[in-house]
C-alpha cells in the first residue's frame, strides 16, 4: 500500500507511451504526451508527500508544524507551465503538419514524405 | 514498419521500463515517511529568513530563482514559437462566427470575466503570503479574459487578445524578471540575489524581491496564455492555411 502511488504514477507514464506509440491522430498524440508528463507530477508530488502533513504555508499555521515537502510542488509547478507551453507548441506544428499533408495520422504523413 | 511490430517493440520496451520503475520504487522511502533534509530546512527558515508565509512562493521566486527565470523564458520561447507557427497569411480581423450565446448566458458570462479576472489578480497579489503565485494567477487572468470570447463574440475579446498589444506586456513581465535580477548584480550582489529588506510577516511587504517577480511572472503568464488562446481562435475563425 506504501508504494501505491509511486506504482500509480509509473502506470500513467506508461499508458500515456502506449497511447505515444498507437496513436491515429497528432492532436491525440500531444495529449498522450501530456499524460504522459502528468504522471511526474503524481511521482514528484507523492516524494514530497509527508504523512500528518500541511500545506507548506505558515500564514495562521505555527511555524514548525509538520509539512509537506515545498521543494516538489515548485518542482511540479515549473513542470505544469512548460507542459502546457509546449503543448501549445505542438498543436500550433500539428496545424501546420495538417496544412502541408492534409491529414493528422502520423502513419499516412511518413508514407507521405518518404 | 507495420503497426503490429511496432506495438510489440513497445510493449517489449515498456516492460522493461516498468521493471525499472518497480527497482527504482522499491529504493524510495515509503510513501509518507520520507523528509528530505532540503524540504524541512526550508519549512524552518523560509519564513524566519524571508517572512514569506507561502514557502514554495519563496522557493520559486527566490531559492531557485534562477531556475524560475528559465522557465519564464522556456514559456516566452514557446509562445513565440506558437505565433510564428500560426501567422496569418495576411493580416485581417476575421468575421465574427460562433456568436450563439444565448442572453441569458452572456449576462452571467460577462459578470464571470470580471470575477475570473478579478480572482486572478487577487491569486497573483497575495501569492507569496498565502497559496498562489505569479504562475496560478496569471492562468486566472487569461481564462477570465477569454471566456469573454465563449460568453460574448470575437471582435469583443480582440482589444483584449490582440497580440500586437500583448506582445509588449509578455515581453515586459519576462524582461522584467530578468531586470530585477540584474539590479541585485549592479548592487554588487548575486544574480537575483533577494535586496530588499524582509517587511512584516504575513503583509503585502514581505519578502523583498519577492512580490516584484511574482508580479513580473503573473504579468508573463496571463499575457502567454492571451496570446496563446487568441491565435487558437483566430485560427479556429480564419484557417490560414486552407490552401495548403
């Protein structure tokens, strides 16, 4: 039971990779990756996680109460931005890949180019 | 290669990946019981050292500054990466479509961009005191701003989402950043080295260098996401690209 969470985010690492390498559709592809990506959230957040813990925010709280890790949440916070950003990035190239190819099956774009 | 060979090759090499993941797991502490040196040592001194309440807003905007001021220019890159991919062909205000918000809907929606708007500047302001920040409530401000294209119509959000005007704003919150960064150096400092005195626990002057990158990050953020979302829609209305 300790390591559910660690098996919970290798799982969801795993089937975002799954969803990576069977994907039909580039925008279906971006959002595998995504899930993919998630799973470091799951994984940096369950690090930190200290049983009994608080939000590592002392307005009204003692300092010295027990909290969780801060360290991984702003670890995970840089992670969300550059997944989202990078993201974007990939959906604005699949537009650009449907312009050129007419099509968003990254098997028929390959057979396209050669 | 065919798609059958492909998935077998995959699954070959996701079992070994979860192998891998099952060794490294079983090296963790157990779930909870883990304290990392680091983390408590911050828990303890953060608020002391910066009367910053919020400690990952100290962590973020000042022990790994530096690491923040790459990420604002890893989100700069992207979001010019992303207007350079959806340049329009020629420049014009594209026709309104996708006006079908009932009266109802707009009347409660346009109330909604104030409060979504409100909300995340009010995330951004005291981010460093209680939980928020620069990044959460930039994301605020922009989805406030652009549910007024959802509940209203394009040529209402475009004096918002026009990236003429907002490149200016992205450009100044990560150059700002950086700036601030600077003056620590020109004081004979480190590099984003926090200058200015600590203020009062738990107030709006706290943290020294603080509150100035979190406004600097909160301004990056919402005028990427603007950006971002308004050449999304201008893409949905005005495909550039319809001739190939």
């Amino acid at each position: 039971m300790s390591y559910l969470p660690f098996a919970v985010a290798g799982w969801v690492c795993l089937i975002g990779l799954y969803g990576v390498a069977t994907s039909r559709n580039l925008i279906h592809l971006a959002l595998c990756l995504t899930v993919t990506q998630s799973s470091t959230y799951v994984l940096l957040l369950s690090v930190g996680y200290v049983r009994g813990g608080t939000a590592p925010i002392f307005k009204g709280v003692k300092l010295g109460t027990r909290a969780v890790d801060p360290v991984v949440q702003s670890l995970s916070l840089t992670d969300i931005v550059v997944s989202v950003t990078v993201l974007a990035l990939i959906l604005a190239l699949g537009l650009d890949v449907f312009g050129a190819a007419k099509t968003v099956d990254p098997d028929e774009i390959a057979e396209l180019q050669g | 290669m065919t798609r059958r060979t492909r998935i077998v090759i995959f699954l070959t090499a996701a079992l070994g990946l979860a192998a891998l993941f099952g060794w490294a797991f079983a090296g963790l502490p157990a779930f909870g019981n883990g304290s990392h040196v680091y983390a408590f040592l911050l828990n303890h001194v953060a608020v002391p050292e910066r009367h910053t309440t919020n400690v990952v807003a100290a962590i973020v905007f000042d022990y790994r500054g530096f690491d923040t001021l790459g990420e604002e220019f890893i989100l700069f890159t992207a979001v010019a990466g992303v207007v350079l991919l959806l340049r329009p062909v020629e420049r014009e205000d594209p026709e309104d479509r996708g006006t079908t918000a009932s009266d109802a809907l707009r009347f409660v929606g346009v109330g909604m961009v104030g409060a979504g708007v409100l909300v995340g500047l009010w995330l951004i302001a005291f981010g460093y005191i209680t939980p928020g920040g620069g990044f959460q409530g930039g994301v605020a401000v922009a989805a406030g701003a652009v549910l007024l294209y959802f509940v209203s119509n394009y040529s209402a959000f475009y004096p918002l989402g026009h990236v003429d005007g907002l490149d200016p704003v992205e450009a100044l919150g990560a150059g700002g950043y950086a700036v601030i960064g600077a003056v620590a150096l020109v004081s004979g400092l480190p590099f984003l080295a926090n200058l200015l005195g600590p203020g009062s626990v738990g107030t709006l002057v706290s943290g020294g260098s603080i509150p100035f990158l979190n406004w600097a990050s909160g301004i990056e953020v919402a005028a990427a996401n603007l950006i971002l979302f308004s050449e999304f829609i201008r893409e949905y209305l005005h495909p550039a690209r319809q001739d190939g």
